[in-house]
C-alpha cells in the first residue's frame, strides 16, 4: 500500500478520500449502459487491487448492471482484509423485470432503492448518497432531495449529494439540506462545468468527484482505431459520438500529447488525463475505472502526479 495517501475531506463531510476512487460503473456488466459482459472475478481483482495500492473509496449505483454492481463491491469487500473503504452509491434510476430503464425521485420510490441498495451492498448505512439525475420536473427533484436528507436524519445514509446537476437546481436544494458533494463529467474533451458548476461548487464548499476523466477510456492510451471498431454492440462506447468520426482523430491526437507529456515521467496518458481534472481547485477526487487489476496498476499513479503549470497549458493547446 501507498503510505502516507493524502486526502481531502469532501464538501463539509467528514468523509476524508484519497485523490482517485474506484469507478464500478463497467463492473456492473451488460445492461442498457453497460461495457458489455465482465468476468466478476476480474472486477473483484480490479477493486482489491485498488485497494491495496491505497483507494479508500468506491463509487457505484443501483442501476449499474441492474444491481449487480453493488453486488460485486460487497463480494469484494466481503474478502477485503484490510480497512474498510467508504462506499458511495446512486438513487433515481430504477428497472422493471424486463430490464427497461426508467426514472423516479419520487419518496416511495428512493426509499425503496435505499433499502434495495443496502441489501445488495451487505451494510447498514451508505457513506454518500446520491440522485444520479434530476428529474425534468424541480418539484420531483425537491421531493427525492428531501427524501434523501430524511434517510440521512434517520442514519440509513451517511451524507448526501447530487449527480449531473445544473447551478439552478443546486440553489433550490442547497436551501433544504446542505449538498455534500456533486459528481459530474469533466475531463478533457467534456469541460463545460469550468464555467458554472464547478466554481459554484467552490464558493459554497460543496465537494467535487468527477466522473470520466479518462473519457471512458479514451484517453488511457490503450484505446485504438481497432479496438474501438472491435467493441462489442454491447459496449455503450459504441453509440458515443466521441468515439466516432470526425470527433475520433482528434481525441487520438489528444492523446499522443498525453503520451508526450506523461513520458517525461514515466507515467500513463491516462494518468495524465486525470491529473489534469485533478488540478482544478474545485475537484476533490476523480472517479476512475478498471475492470482488472492490471488496468488499476496503469491508472493509480494518477494520485500522486501533479502537472506543472507549462505542462497544463502545453496539453490545453491540443
């Protein structure tokens, strides 16, 4: 393990996490907005590995792999022998017995996956809780929101925060109940939340986790023009306009500056691109997947690697 690991409290919890965190979106396998099916014994790898090298967090939802997801962290933890990591997980998107997706922040709805998602995560309390996406309706946001500051008075959550939410909506909650933390995209081909979010996030000290700063793993330097066209149709990257002409020539460009830069160090374009997202002042930690251990050995450097200020603007050129 990496010892001494920084870390930074998150908004004003007292959650103090290690500068990356381990993604479980792809682990969760094949559904709707998956990565296509995954060997769980890889994914259980992937996150003992992480551990090991000093994470102390895990991001997941309810809805990734229609719950399997979560089942795959508390099989992980489960085996884990060290300490426990905090766990953070997602409400707000749900699924009927055909697998179809669907979208509720309504009271009874949220209490219902609380109580799904504490089950299939084998614990007691969920360290943060999150709305995945607000609803298009700000009354059914309000009432998921207040639902969810109701669960954390009752001890079942932790703290609670918000996922891919605009200014506007983090206002009008702010005033119901504190926001710990927001979770949105942002790498380098996604930084629309430089201009709002994030420096609202900063002025109000509510903590950022970003999510994607590889850019589904784009950026890590392993993805190709042959690979992308093997992926599998259940690859959700398949639909992804970032991975498909003309955008694709000039995310592999991108890339060759990451490469660039990242050897002068020894280190990984993708390690690159998250500490890119990392040095932004309002970011806490990044999100970051892997569904092997070998992949989390290429990525976790990204904790401890800082660019200099000529190696920011040299990558903002690209």
């Amino acid at each position: 393990m990496i010892n001494p690991m920084k870390t930074n409290l998150l908004g004003s919890s007292d959650l103090a996490i290690t500068p990356v965190g381990f993604g479980a979106w792809a682990v969760g396998g094949d559904w709707k907005f998956g990565w296509g099916a995954q060997d769980d014994t890889q994914s259980i790898a992937a996150i003992h590995r992480a551990l090991e090298l000093g994470v102390n967090w895990i991001d997941t939802a309810a809805v990734y792999g229609l719950g399997h997801s979560e089942e795959v962290v508390a099989r992980a933890l489960r085996d884990w022998k060290g300490a426990r990591p905090y766990v953070f997980t997602k409400c707000g998107m749900t699924w009927d017995n055909h697998g179809e997706i669907g979208y509720s922040l309504r009271a009874a709805s949220v209490r219902c996956e609380c109580e799904a998602s504490l089950h299939r995560l084998r614990t007691e309390v969920i360290d943060l809780y999150q709305i995945h996406w607000t609803a298009d309706d700000l009354d059914e946001t309000i009432e998921g929101w207040q639902t969810l500051a109701a669960l954390q008075k009752e001890g079942k959550v932790r703290w609670i925060g918000l996922s891919n939410a605009s200014v506007e909506e983090m206002q009008k909650l702010h005033t119901i109940a504190r926001i710990t933390s927001l979770q949105p995209p942002y790498s380098l081909l996604r930084r629309d939340v430089e201009t709002a979010q994030l420096p609202w996030c900063r002025r109000e000290g509510v903590g950022v986790i970003v999510y994607s700063p590889m850019a589904s793993g784009l950026l890590t330097g392993a993805m190709t023009r042959e690979r992308i066209a093997a992926l599998p149709p259940a690859d959700w990257r398949t639909r992804n306009e970032q991975f498909k002409e003309p955008k694709l020539t000039g995310n592999l460009k991108l890339v060759e500056r990451l490469r660039a830069v990242g050897a002068r160090h020894g280190r990984s374009p993708g390690e690159v691109a998250i500490a890119w997202t990392l040095r932004n002042p309002a970011v806490t930690g990044a999100i970051v997947g892997a569904r092997n251990a070998k992949q989390v050995d290429g990525i976790i450097g990204a904790m401890d690697f800082r660019l200099t200020p000529a190696e920011i603007a040299e990558i903002g050129a690209a």
